[in-house]
C-alpha cells in the first residue's frame, strides 16, 4: 500500500505548485477587485492565509523533488496526511470567497466569484492523485459556492447551484477514476518490478543451477561470450568455446539417424525459433542429450544479430523414456517384441503389401506350446518361467533381416517371416518344431516340450487383425489334431472353428439332452484271456453333428467347467450299471478329471456313488492321468488318501506321456500303472518300445503295482506283452467299447471261454 501511495504523492505533489499559484493568483485579483473600506479587514486575512498556505506547499514540494523529506525519514504517510491537512485548509480558505462577498456584491461582483470559484473547483484534479486532498480541497469550495448561491434566494442562482451539483458529480468522478489508475499502475508496476527481480535471481541461479545454462551465438553460428555454466556441461575451456560453431557441438560421432539434428540446422539457417530440440552430444567420450530452446535476436533495425536460448542436460529423462519405449514393446521375460509391437510391425508389413512395393508379401506364424500348463502345474512358475526364457533364446536364433520374433502372452509367440513362399514357411516351421522339441534342462530337471504352428500367407492385401486371425485359426487346428507340427491356413479352418464354438455352447445342454452315453471296453488278464473288467468311456452322439470325439468334447468340457457334472453323470452311471453284473469279480475302470479333483468334493461324491450303486468299493477304480498325479498339493495328495481309504483303486492313466518321475509312484498310493497306448503301437518291432514297456512291467512289479497296456490291436503285440509279462491288457483285439447291451452279452459269454478267443 505504501507503494500506491508513494506513486499518488509523487503525481500530486508535482502538479500541486500548478494549484497553490492559481490559488494565490485568484486571492490576489479578488482582493483587487474587492478592495473596499467594509471588506478590508477580510480579504487582508484571507490574502495573508493563503499565501502562507501557499508558501509552506511550494517549500513541501520543492523538498519533494529534491528527496528532502525522505532523507530526512519522513515516512510517506506522514507526508500524504500533510498534503491533505494543507488542502483541506486551502479548500476552506479559498470557499470564504463567495460565503463572505456573494451576497453583497453586484452582478459584475458575482460573475467574477462565479467564474473563479469555477476555476478553483477544477484546480483541485492536480491534487485528486491523492484522492482525499483533491476533494477536501475541492469540496470546500464547492460547499462554499453551494451555500452561497443558496443564500441569494434568487431562482436564476439556485439554477446556478443546481448546474454546480452537476459540475460537482464531474469533478469527484474525475478525481475518484484518477486516483484508481494512479493505483493501478502502482500496482502493475509493482509486479512488474516483483517479476524483474524474480527473472534476474533465475537468470543469476541459471550459473549454477545443476541442469540448465545459457548460450549464445553471433550471426555466423559461433559461440559467443560462452558462460562458466556451459564451459562446465562441456567439459572445454571458455577459450575453447568462444569463436566454435555451435552445431559443432551436436555432429553424430556414428551412423544412428537422429531427426533433431536436422531440424535445428533448418532453425539456425531460416533463422527460426525452436523449443526443447532433444540432441545427442558427446561430452568426454560419453554420450548425453541435451534438450536446447532458442530464438533468434535482432537490432532495432531488424539485422539478425545471432541467436540466444537455454540448454538442460537430459540425460536421464532420456534414458528413462527409452526404457519405457522398450518395455513397451518388449516382453520382460523372454526379451522379445511383445504382442503390441508385433501388431504394429505387421500394420507396416500390410501397408507396403498394400502399397504394391516389389517383394511386400509376407507370412505370419502364431505359436503355441504343447502341454506347457502341465510344467506351471507340476513344477511351479519358477521352472516355467525358466523354460519360457530357454525358448525365447533358441527362437531368436531364427530372428534375423526378414523375420520378427514376438511373444505375446503365456505360451504363445508369434513370427513376421518377409517370405511367402509356402516351401520357405514350412521349412522354417520344420526347424522350429525340431529346435524347440530338444530337451530343456532347468533345475536338473529334464523337460521335453513341442510345439505347434499356424501359417497365414498374406499374398493379397488385407488387414493385420485378419491375417493373425487367419494364424491363429491354422494354429488352433494344429492344436485340434494334436499339436507337434504346423498347418497352413485355409478358409475350411473357419468353418472348423466355428463349429468348436457351437459345440462349446451345445455342450451344456447336451447332458439334459440325453446326448452321454458310456461305453465299456473289456480288460483282460494276459496269461490266460480271462475277463477282468471294464473301462467306462464317455460318448457324445450329437443330433447334427453325430458322434463328437473325446478328445474334442473332453477339452471343451473342462475349459467351459462342464466336466463336473459330465464326471457325476458318468461315476454314478458307472458304478450302478457295474452292480448289475452277474460277476461280482469284475471291476469298472471309470476316468476322473484334474478339475474334478480341484473343484469337486471327490471323495463325497465317490461316497455317494457307492452307497447309491451298492457297488463294492474294491471293484471301482478310478484312472487319473499323469499329470493331476504331478500337479498334487497336499489337499489333492489328502483326497487321493481318503479314496484309498474307501477302499477304491487308483491307476495311473497315460503312464509316459508326462513328466515323468519315480518319487510320486512312490509317495502316492498309486495301485495299477496304464502304459499309454503310443508305445504299444510299434511293438514288437521298434526294440526301444519294448525295452521301455519291460522297463515299466518290471518298475510296477518292484513297486507291487500292476501294470495294463492299452491300445492292443494285434496279434503280435498280445505275444509280445505276454512275453514281457505285462499283467493286464485292454485294446480292440479284445474288443471295441460297447453299450451295456453287448456289455452284459460279453460278461455272460466270458464265462464258457476265454474274451481274446471270443474276440477272434
């Protein structure tokens, strides 16, 4: 505030000797004027008080401009409480003029006080930066006048004072609008002097700031007046420095493209400004990057002088935002491209097949591991993790020029291979089966795993969603037939996929449907052919569709949870029909699910499967594949101890096909041990087939268990089990999976002779 009010003294007080000499001129002429016996007295007094008045602003102000006042420590409001005292006395002095000659004077008399009280009133603007002197000082002298006029009585007067209270609003508006801006500028130029200060600290702080720095440059492009600042960042003496040519600074010391170089050539050369320009410098040997703002500067005439900016070491922002580019693109595991940048890299790889550029065409193979679940779930996250590393490095051996390698998510990886040649993509699908099919070692840990591929070749524009949709399709009909090789797209793939999704929805209603049956396929005992028992396989007959396999309606069955009541149905249709049978020798074989054992109370639903059936516990037998054995916890090693305890068998379904290892067969309560159907198939000629099944024979005989072949078919392989000693044998020479019907007609003939003859 007191800065306003220094601004308001200064104003008023230079135009205030304006005032005081109009003041002391008007006195001198009415007191001339006026100058009679019976006014004598007043207007000596009158005289003598305004030129004392007078003289004691004339002598305040000259003090004002000569600074005497400050020096002598007046404070402002000091003076600005003088200044309005002194017009406020000026005021009153000066509105005796018509209060004390008005009435009594004539009308040449009255038109001078008219005139000169007129001029008095507007004397008092010089003063209104002070608002509060401007109108005491006016004011009495308005009041004065007002009164005055009033007093005559006459109407023309009291016209005149009416047109003084219009004067009168004119003034005080007038002094009262001075006064605001007089205080407005004050305060513009109180920040202005605030933001002048502030600049000049930044400026100064710019020296040793741990960033930032000035520079400048001549018309030429050469440093000039360099500061201590920049010779620091640089690492070169200000000698150096001076007279160098600025882009000098910033010439790649290798081949890598960098775009801001080039644009602040453009800048510099155009003399144009620039803002936060990001350029690679070598300091020392180092490189940094240093992001620059410039503007060109100019003389009063326009002649372009050179340049002047602010330069910042980013290093670390650089740095940092490069490694966010990378994890954006990259996968952290396997340090590939991830799904994203191979998405973007196909949209590139579509645009310029779009484009008809020479040799655009392109191929795109979507991986996809056989059976990696099974690692996550027996071994852990860890080991999985491990193995997902060991791929990612035997498949960047085939990244090169013309192929991109990507991982998208869990166990899929994705090709660009700049090839559409259809011999080219099988070749390099060939490879990576073979590469990715060689055992892994992770934690003295053996582990085989394949792989299968979907090829899309894109010869024809289209877009990069399509041709990974087309990938994935081929990759998905890989997956249905097996997995362990590779399938070029074709438009037939579509249909198939679409039909797995309309099977997937008519799935759960097919139980209600009485679309489940179950079939039973005889086992038997080796050395004499005698029947042994049953193994309950599921059957879907589809309305449209007719009989779906297993293997397709089983997998959809546990993704879609379906699996469960499926299990139910089947465990309780199992064990009553079992009951029925005239030979209470028999056993049923019925398969139980791993989401079974993860998501069911399968110890109280075998429970109530017997209690229901009255089928002895001895007889059931439950098959559970190698790999839930693998992936048990304690609370699925508990729930496989209750079953025991009930008095059902367990066997080992698929016995091989795993990841297989000796401490579960011996930490489990395993009793019979399936030899999978795959190493049967090529005996008795493939010897290392039959060193493997004698292995597993004499391995179950060591550990009390027994052990059963699956998938007999011939002759040849029944002697050759026989011969290894292989205990219990299932297969379609015995007999293919029947409905109960033919079921019960085999149990009877079994009876009169052996099933492998009746069989024959």
């Amino acid at each position: 505030m007191e800065k306003v009010w220094l601004d308001q003294l200064d104003l008023s007080l230079r135009l205030a000797p304006f005032t005081i000499l109009t003041g002391v001129s008007v006195s001198i002429v009415v007191c001339f004027f006026f100058w009679e016996r019976q006014t004598m007295t007043y207007l000596v007094g009158q005289e003598l008080a305004v030129a004392g008045l007078g003289a004691f602003g004339l002598a305040g102000c000259v003090a004002w401009r000569k600074d005497r006042l400050l020096a002598r420590g007046v404070c402002v409001g000091t003076i600005r409480r003088r200044l309005i005292i002194i017009a406020a006395l000026g005021g009153i002095t000066l509105a005796s003029i018509p209060l004390m000659l008005f009435e009594a004077a004539g009308a040449e008399g009255r038109l001078l006080i008219a005139s000169t009280c007129a001029g008095l009133i507007a004397t008092g603007i010089c003063i209104g930066f002070v608002p509060a002197a401007g109108l005491v000082y006016s004011g009495g002298i308005i009041v004065g006048s007002f009164v005055a006029l009033a007093r005559t009585g006459e109407d023309f007067y009291l016209i005149v004072a009416v047109l003084l209270t219009i004067y009168t609003c004119f003034i005080v508006i007038t002094i009262v609008q001075i006064s605001r801006l007089v205080s407005l500028r004050a305060i513009v130029q109180i920040d202005l002097d605030r933001q002048r200060e502030l600049s000049g600290l930044l400026l100064n702080d710019f020296e040793q700031n741990a960033s930032d720095w000035l520079w400048e440059t001549d018309a030429a492009g050469l440093i000039r007046t360099p500061s201590n600042r920049f010779a620091e960042v640089t690492e070169l003496a200000r000698a150096e420095l001076q007279g160098l040519p600025f882009i000098k600074l910033f010439t790649p010391v290798d081949s890598e493209p960098v775009d801001s170089e080039q644009r602040l050539r453009l800048a510099l050369a155009e003399h144009r400004p620039f803002r936060r320009l990001r350029m690679p410098v070598i300091v020392d040997t180092d490189r940094r990057w240093w992001s620059l703002t410039g503007k060109p500067i100019h003389d009063a005439d326009g002649v372009f002088l050179g340049f002047r900016g602010v330069g910042s070491d980013v290093t670390l922002e650089h740095e940092y935002i490069a490694r966010l580019n990378y994890l954006a693109n990259h996968d952290v595991l396997t340090r590939l491209a991830n799904r994203r940048h191979f998405e973007e890299i196909v949209s590139e790889a579509e645009t310029r097949l779009a484009a008809g550029q020479p040799g655009a065409d392109y191929a795109v193979l979507c991986l996809d591991l056989d059976r990696f679940k099974q690692v996550n779930d027996t071994f852990g996250h860890s080991v999985g993790d491990e193995l997902l590393r060991q791929i990612g490095k035997r498949l960047t051996a085939f990244s090169g020029p013309d192929r991109t390698i990507a991982r998208f998510a869990g166990d899929e990886f994705a090709l660009l291979h700049a090839d559409s040649t259809l011999t080219a993509n099988a070749d390099l699908a060939e490879r990576i089966v073979a590469s990715l099919r060689q055992p892994y070692m992770i934690e003295d840990l053996y582990l085989n795993i394949d792989v299968s591929i979907g090829i899309a070749i894109a010869r024809m524009p289209t877009s990069a969603l399509e041709i990974l949709r087309q990938a994935d399709a081929a990759l998905y009909r890989m997956k249905s037939a097996g997995g362990g090789s590779y399938r070029v797209y074709d438009p037939s793939m579509d249909e198939h996929k679409e039909e797995r999704a309309t099977l997937m929805g008519e799935l759960r209603g097919a139980l209600e449907r009485g679309e489940f049956t179950l079939s039973y396929q005889p086992i038997v005992l080796s050395k004499t052919g005698k029947l042994h028992g049953f193994e309950a396989l599921m059957r879907w007959r589809h309305p449209v569709h007719g009989p779906v396999p297993p293997n397709e309606f089983i997998a959809l069955a546990e993704e879609t949870g379906t699996i469960i009541a499926l299990g139910e149905w089947g465990l309780f249709t199992a064990c009553c029909f079992a009951a029925s049978w005239p030979d209470r020798s028999l056993s049923v074989a019925v398969n139980i699910s791993t989401v079974q054992i993860r998501h069911t109370d399968l110890v109280d639903l075998v429970s109530r499967a017997l209690a229901v059936s009255k089928l002895e516990a001895s007889r059931l037998e439950l098959e559970i594949t190698e790999t839930a054995f693998l992936a048990a916890n304690k609370e699925t090693s508990a729930t496989l101890q209750q079953l025991r305890e009930l008095g059902v068998r367990l066997a080992l379904d698929d016995f091989g096909t795993g990841y297989s290892s000796l401490s579960y067969l011996r930490e489990l309560p395993i009793d019979k041990i399936k030899i999978d159907r795959s190493f049967i198939i090529d005996l008795p000629h493939k010897t290392s087939d039959v060193s493997i099944v004698k292995t597993i024979v004499e391995l179950g005989r060591t550990l009390k268990m027994t052990t059963i072949a699956e998938g007999v078919e011939t002759r040849a392989q029944l002697d050759c089990l026989r011969q290894i000693g292989c205990p219990e044998l299932q297969g379609y020479l015995f007999g293919p999976p029947a409905d109960e019907h033919s079921t019960l007609a085999l149990i009877k003939q079994s009876d009169q002779r052996p099933v492998s003859l009746v069989a024959g």
